[in-house]
C-alpha cells in the first residue's frame, strides 16, 4: 500500500488515471495528447502507476495499452471500510456518479489482482464447479476445450443450464476465455426491469471475458478482462460493481482472492 499512496500522492498521476478512468485502454501517444508534459515524463508516471499496480498494460498489435486497475484502491477500501459502512459508502458514491456522470462510454473492462496461491491452484479454481460455487455461488461445467459448451448449475445435483457460452481459449495455469452471458430473468428482478426493458437490452451483442494467469514470486499475477460491451452497457455497470446491486467483478475476485489463500470468502456467493 505505501507504494500506492506514493503514487497517488503526484497530481500529474492523478491526472492520469483519470483519463484513463474516463476512457480505459489508451496508448502512450494517447495519454500524452492535449498534456503540458514531455512523454518522457508520461512514461515515468506509468511506469511508477504501473509499479504500484494501479496501470495495467495489455498488447494490442503493435501498441502498447493502458488500463486503470481498481485493485489496490479497493484493498484499501478493504482494509478501512468495514461491511456495513462500505454499504453505505457505496450507495453514495453511486449517487453522485448518477447526479454528475455523463453516459458511459466504456467498452472494456480490466482488473488485475494478485493471489498468494499456484497457477495450477488458480486455473482449478476457475475451472472446478465445486470450487466455482463456493465464491460465485454458480458451478462451471466444461471439458474447457477451445469450442466446448460451458453450462451453468446452482447446486452439485441441480439442473444444467446453457446460457450459450463457448470456451475460446483454453490453456491450463495460463489463459482462459469465454463467451459472457447475456441478461437473464434473474437480472431484471434484481435490477427492476421489466419485460420490455429485458428484451431491449437482450439485443446487445455478446461480450467476452479473459483471464490471464502469471507467475509472481510467490503469487499470481491474475488479469480480468471483460470486453465488446456497447458504450453505456448495463452490463458493464453490473460488471464493474457500478450498480450498488451488484458487487461485479471486484467483489467475485475478492472472493476468489480470499478463498484462495484463506480458505473462507468474505462475501456470500452469489451476492
């Protein structure tokens, strides 16, 4: 955390983590656009960013793009907001993002965490139905072979569900990806949607998500990333726990993160 706080403490890289908070996944020649600082400057901010784990870089081609990563602030969240008030805090901060937020633009979102565990250990609990449903409260069923159905079910003896999700890259303790599924009834109950609403949103095109595992010392270096939303997606609000509803991805990978390297969650699957 104090290499965090380090990199908070400088303006000019608070300055950019909010643009890239207002548009994620920019290049070095992107983020130095429309800046009064040389791009020497620029690099040495990220790479500071970067080092504190609150940029995240991904290759696209030949460019080299950046991610704000929410991770470490919300360990901070963890670590001084308890249960109760972090309710509280949440609810807030979502009103004032409705009150001044204009719509979203997003299209992509990126979470990196990292977990004292193994790859092998990492990539099983992504993979086991067992393991899934004790920190997302659903289990995974696959073969996990590139083009294989992945079906959903709540409980070890309860129904298969296909939600149409297709495994597109599958390579154990390294890289796993698949179809996202669409809006469900149970999304419009939680949410207050009614049928009509439901049908609308069921037309947006289908997103995928990716995770990326890598060694780190004794840790694993565990990247998210969720992709193809259509700007001011839904499901990009309840993805990146922008709706106080739903925890998103930050909750599930707290979850994960813990149960992990504690063997308990902290929040109730499925919450």
């Amino acid at each position: 955390m104090d290499a965090v706080f380090r990199a908070l403490a400088d303006p000019s890289r608070r300055g950019l983590l909010d643009r890239l908070r207002e548009r994620n996944g920019q290049s070095l020649r992107e983020l130095c656009g429309g800046l009064d600082m040389a791009r020497q400057s620029v690099t040495k901010h990220l790479a500071v960013l970067e080092a504190a784990g609150l940029v995240t870089t991904s290759r696209r081609g030949r460019e080299k793009l950046h991610f704000l990563n929410a991770a470490p602030i919300n360990d901070i969240a963890e670590r001084w907001i308890d249960r109760y008030h972090r309710g509280h805090a949440e609810a807030l901060a979502d009103l004032k993002r409705t009150l001044e937020d204009d719509a979203m633009t997003d299209t992509e979102f990126v979470y990196v965490t990292y977990i004292k565990t193994t790859p092998e250990k990492l990539w099983q609990a992504l993979t086991d139905p067992a393991f899934t449903r004790r920190y997302w409260g659903v289990g995974h069923l696959s073969d996990w072979k590139v083009g294989s159905k992945m079906l959903s079910q709540a409980t070890a003896d309860g129904e298969c569900k296909d939600l149409d999700q297709v495994v597109f890259e599958s390579e154990p303790g390294r890289c796993l990806s698949y179809t996202w599924h669409t809006y469900q009834p149970e999304h419009a109950e939680l949410f207050g949607w009614s049928e009509e609403r439901l049908a609308e949103l069921q037309k947006e095109p289908r997103t995928r998500v990716r995770f990326e595992i890598e060694p780190d010392g004794d840790a694993v270096k565990l990247t998210v990333v969720h992709e193809g939303f259509v700007p001011g997606s839904e499901m990009l609000r309840a993805a990146s726990g922008r709706r106080p509803e739903s925890g998103g991805w930050p909750q599930l990978l707290a979850n994960l993160k813990t149960l992990l390297e504690t063997g308990e969650v902290l929040y109730p699957a499925g919450v």
